[in-house]
C-alpha cells in the first residue's frame, strides 16, 4: 500500500508526542532546583539585612521578632514568587495560544511585569501576554490560572480587610489592619471591596433570625416589667428599610393623601419642595411709644418680603 506523503507515520507521530512530553518534564524537573538555588542566595541577603535591623548584641525577644516582622514579607512574597516559578514553569513560558473565540493561534507579546499585594508580601509575576486582533482582547494565561483578582490587592487581602470594615468603622479597620498585619491598605479601598463582597446580599441575609431576636428579647426582657424594644440598624445596606410599597396611605380629614413623598401626598399638603414656606420672625412691637415697653408680637411673614 502506498503511503501518503500528508500525513506522518504512525512511529514518527508517537516519537514526536513523546519528545514533546519529556521537553515538558525536563523543562519541570529543572524548575525546581532552580528555584530552590535562588531561593537560598535570597535567604542569605535577607538574614544580613535582618542582623542589619537588630538593635543591639542583646536583642530580647520582642526586639528579635519586631525585626523579622519588618522585612517578613520580602522573604515570604520571594518565597511565593519561587513557588508560582515551579508549579506553573509551562504557563511561564507559554509561547502561543489558541484564541478562546476560535479566530486564530496567538504569538506571545513581550512578557510583562505585574506586581501583587498579598497576605505574604508582594509577589512579582513575569508572565507572558498574548494579544487578538480581531477580538481587540489582551490575555494572560497565568492570571487564569492563578485565579488573580483585577486588583492590586489580591483576594486574601481583600476579604480579611473585609472582616474588620464589617466590625468597625473604614478608618479604625485600617489603621488596626496596618498594626497586625504590617501592610497598607487605605479606607478608600476596604470601603469599595467590602461594597464589592456584599453587593448582593439583601436585609434577610445579614439580619439576625427569627430564633435569634426572639433570644435576645428575652434576654433583655429577664425580670423586667416592660418589654424591650428591639431597634435593628444595618449600616451599608442598600435596599430601603421601608419600601415604598409598604408604606401605604394616609388619611386625612379631606380624604386620602397619598403614600409619602408622592405628588398626591404633595398637592394634599399644599407646599412643594420649591414653594416658600411661612417662617415666624420676631418684630418689634408698634403699640407702645418710642421709648416705652420693649415687649414683641410673633408675626407671620412670608421671605422676602419687609
């Protein structure tokens, strides 16, 4: 049978997939030492600058550990930096990719540099950039796989900010943010990600249960001869507290008003938001001679007018 010049041989085929394969594990299996190599330099230069921060030839242990945590997080962000270097070697150097919408298979761009804040330090990634004409779409496989947020601050940093701004006031969460954690994270930002983790939650979901004010109730009603009154205040929600469709209507002596703040209820009022509103200024009196009594009358009197 004569064979086709197209397609390759079967041998040939499978010697290729498997050349393929040991490229992959060859360009793995050197990952690892490599990192741990750099990594040791790194720990050499960094116990340096450690005895560079002590004190004295004494330190006492609180001093010991006020140095390491200061420059803690250059040491654990490399280590980091290490680990994403030997875990995703392939995604580092990544040279096409297929298109996700299928137009054509993508060169790499330039790498480029992108710098994370994390619970660890910062974390420097040199990751390849792929960019689609047609689509007019960048990608960055490693922030796929890597799961990274948009943000410079990254997920772990955003949701335990997130748990302070949820007990305390914005500045007090970063100002006790900083003191345990030794990183910077402005209000502005805990104020915008904790809006972000709880932009879907509604009323019901961060409200006590029905077990759980009942409970309370009784608790304060122990011994006591009046009930208490239980007053319920989400800060940060952002649903009404009282819909307008609860709100119902009013009755007057000249019939229904109209629910609160609607144009019935205005036009039954008789004062709109730009109307003048009749204000009481106190006059002198004129019914007493110059000189005489010093006592005043309340007169109405519309603004603007003498």
């Amino acid at each position: 049978m004569r064979r086709s010049s197209i397609s390759p041989p079967v041998e040939e085929s499978l010697m290729a997939a498997a050349a393929v394969i040991s490229f992959e594990e060859t360009r793995q299996s050197f990952a690892k030492p490599r990192a741990r190599h750099q990594l040791h330099a790194y720990l050499n230069g960094w116990l340096d600058r450690l005895e560079a921060h002590m004190p004295d030839d004494t330190p006492s242990l609180e001093a010991l550990t006020h140095a390491v945590f200061a420059i803690r997080q250059e040491l654990t962000g490399r280590i980091s930096q290490a680990l994403v270097e030997q875990q995703h070697a392939r995604v580092l150097h990544q040279r096409t990719m297929p298109c996700p919408y299928g137009h054509c298979l993508l060169p790499t761009r330039p790498t480029q540099l992108r710098t994370v804040h994390t619970m660890v330090g910062e974390v420097s990634l040199s990751r390849p950039y792929f960019y689609c004409s047609h689509c007019q779409q960048g990608f960055s496989p490693l922030d796929e796989v890597l799961q990274l947020s948009e943000r410079r601050t990254q997920w772990d940093l955003q949701k335990a900010g997130a748990r302070l701004a949820a007990e305390v006031p914005f500045k007090t969460a970063q100002e006790l943010f900083r003191g345990l954690t030794g990183l910077s994270l402005s209000d502005h930002t805990l104020h915008e990600v904790t809006g972000e983790l709880s932009h879907e939650l509604g009323v019901l979901e961060v409200s006590p249960t029905a077990a759980e004010i009942a409970h309370r109730v009784a608790e304060m009603a122990a011994g006591k001869t009046w009930r208490p009154v239980m007053v319920s205040a989400i800060d940060g929600a952002f649903v009404p507290t009282r819909p307008a469709q609860a709100r119902g209507e009013q009755q007057t002596r000249s019939g229904v008003r109209g629910p609160m703040g609607s144009p019935m209820h205005r036009a039954s009022t008789g004062r709109w938001m730009s109307a003048p509103r009749r204000i009481r200024r106190r006059v002198p009196s004129r019914r007493w001679p110059a000189g005489g009594r010093t006592a005043g009358v309340w007169r109405t009197r519309m603004p603007g007018h003498s």
